[in-house]
C-alpha cells in the first residue's frame, strides 16, 4: 500500500483538542438527556399513574411541597380496585387510614386529626362547616347514608398554610355521587366551610391536576376574604368522599393545594 503512514504521535497530538472537545459536547448532551427525562418523569407522576407507586413531587421555585414517596396499600388477594371494571360498587378494600395522604417535609402535624385509633368522630369533622343548622343537617345525611369509616390528617407548613384532608367511606360509589351532588354543586358549595365567608367554584384549577375517573369539586373563597384565604375540595372515588381544605393567612397558594388535591386523588385511584 503506497503513501506515507502518520507516526503514533502524531495522530495522538493532533486530535487531542478534537476529543476534548467532543468529550464536552457529549456532556452537555447527557445532562440535558437528564433533565429532559427528570421533566418527563415529573409530569406523568401528575397525569398517568399505575396502581403502585405514586411519587412524592419536589420542591420547585412555583412553591411545590417535599412528600415522601407514596405507595398504595396492598390489596386483599383477590380484590379489585375501586375503579376497576367489575367492582360495581366502587369499593376500596384497602385500609382507608392508609389512604390518606402524609404531610409533607418539614410540617408540623395536627394532633387534634389523629383520631382513637386513626379513626375521626363525626363530630370532630363536622366542626369545620360554620352553621350549626348545617353541622345538624350534615350529621343527619351522614347518619342516612350509612357513613361507615371517617379518617383524616392534618398538618401546618412553615409559611403557614393549614392542611386538613379527610376521607369518609360509604355503602356504594352510587351514594357518594348522590351525596356529592347534595353538598358539593357546581358554583358554590352547600354548606359553607367555618372562617370562609363565601367560596364560589374555583375555575382556574387546571385539568391538568384532576385524576381520571374521581370527580373533583373545588372551591375557593372569594374576596374580600379577611385575615386568611380558604381554599378546598371534594373528591368522589368510589365508595369514598374526601374533603381537602387548605386556609393561610393573607393568601392560600394555589399550587401546594393542586398539589395536595392531585396525590390524595392518586391515592384513591
């Protein structure tokens, strides 16, 4: 073979700027494969979930919250889901105190939510709507519509914001409904929550933070609303109806509660 071959070092030292130069760009390319792939992973952990895992979201600059990576309970063998096909009415067989979302890092829990044993006394829950004559009403529609379990936690973040988050099982998925529609109508709530002067229906809650297949109903209250905002939602999940409320001084972030309503959405899924 003719010409005149390229001493070792040569090769060597002319290409050595070449592959530092392609040892960065590949550098770059793989961090920003990364983060292409952490965004991906973040958004489907909100819109598409499986019936295992469910991931805790991380702390961003728009005020997301730190929660522990969550894992639904086991199922009895041979249990449905309470979404699944052939479980008609809509029952959740797992343990409903294991259904409630954990506060999130660095919160303070609420003692008073703990219950005996996990479980809430109806009066306890019923202290968060403002009327007497509705806490009369409310308890007598519980009572008619054999409310069978009632869980709930609470907590308080640095900023402030109080969370309470509660879960109420029923008979069926077609009482829930029933029952949802009673307390829960487009617009405006039925029976106003205590410390929230008037709650109208919250338009601007994104699609993008409902579950599919739990109806969501979610209030805010409107201004002029005093020294602190309310902000809350019912969800209907098969057999069970949860309430989630968040109030802070001044102005309740939207984005820790979408986030709040979108995991305890994922959990009953």
């Amino acid at each position: 073979m003719s010409g005149t071959a390229l001493a070792p070092s040569a090769v060597a030292e002319g290409t050595l700027p070449s592959r530092r130069l392609l040892r960065a760009a590949l550098r770059w390319t793989a961090a920003l494969v990364v983060f292409a792939v952490v965004g991906a992973g973040t958004a489907y952990g909100i819109a598409g979930m499986e019936r295992t895992d469910v991931p805790g979201l991380g702390t961003v600059s728009d005020g997301r919250w730190v929660y522990p990576t969550l894992t639904k309970p086991p199922l009895p063998k041979g249990s449905p889901g309470p979404l699944a096909e052939g479980n008609k009415a809509g029952t959740h067989y797992a343990d409903l105190r294991r259904l409630v979302l954990p506060a999130p890092k660095g919160a303070t829990a609420d003692a008073a939510l703990r219950g005996e044993d996990g479980w809430l006394p109806t009066k306890d829950f019923l202290t968060e709507y403002g009327e007497k004559g509705d806490r009369e009403e409310l308890a007598q529609k519980f009572t008619e519509y054999g409310l069978r379990h009632l869980t709930a936690r609470g907590w308080t973040t640095p900023d402030g914001t109080h969370t309470r988050v509660y879960l109420l099982q029923f008979d069926t998925a077609a009482v829930v409904d029933e029952l949802t529609g009673q307390i829960a109508p487009y617009g405006g709530p039925g029976y106003q929550l205590r410390g929230a002067a008037e709650s109208v229906s919250d338009d601007d809650f994104p699609a993008k933070a409902q579950i599919e297949d739990v109806t969501h109903v979610v209030y805010t209250e409107a201004k002029p609303y005093g020294a602190e905002q309310t902000r809350h939602a019912y969800l209907a999940a098969g057999d069970v109806l949860a309430l989630v409320i968040q109030s802070r001084k001044g102005t309740a972030n939207p984005v820790p509660f979408q986030q709040t309503v979108t995991l305890q959405s994922q959990l009953l899924a």
